[in-house]
C-alpha cells in the first residue's frame, strides 16, 4: 500500500456512481450522481483524515483530482 489515502469517484455500467479506494472489492458508497458521490467521497475522506480524490469519466480517464484537507499535496500550485 502506498501510504496514501484516496478515493476514485467513477460511473458503474448501470449508470450510478461509486466511490471505491482503489484495490477494493467494494464499493464504500454507490450514489445515483457524480455530484453526489463526490460530496460522498469528500465526506469519507474528511472523517479518515485526509486524503486524494479522483474523477475519473465514462472511458476511465482522469477527469478531476483534489486533495481534501488536511491531507499532503504534492503540487505547491492551488487547484
């Protein structure tokens, strides 16, 4: 494990979304919206501490990356 606490926020093939550590067998949470799972994820990752979450759109790819507070960005530009 890297040491790192994330979350991806990604759409399942029966159109809802869910918020998965990545690695997992499940699901933490499955949300009928992207808003709502990443409102969800924030919420996971702010009650363990910190930690990076990712958006990832339908074809698998990066859409969005944040760090919730108080966990370590490694980039020094906001955003």
């Amino acid at each position: 494990m890297s040491g790192t606490n994330k979350r991806v926020v990604q759409q399942r093939p029966d159109g809802k979304h869910e918020v998965r550590t990545p690695g997992a067998a499940r699901a933490s949470a499955v949300t009928r919206t992207q808003a709502e799972g990443i409102d969800r994820a924030r919420d996971i990752l702010q009650n363990d501490g910190g930690g990076e979450l990712q958006v990832r759109g339908r074809d698998g790819t990066i859409r969005k990356q944040d760090t919730i507070a108080p966990g370590n960005d490694p980039r020094g530009s906001r955003g």
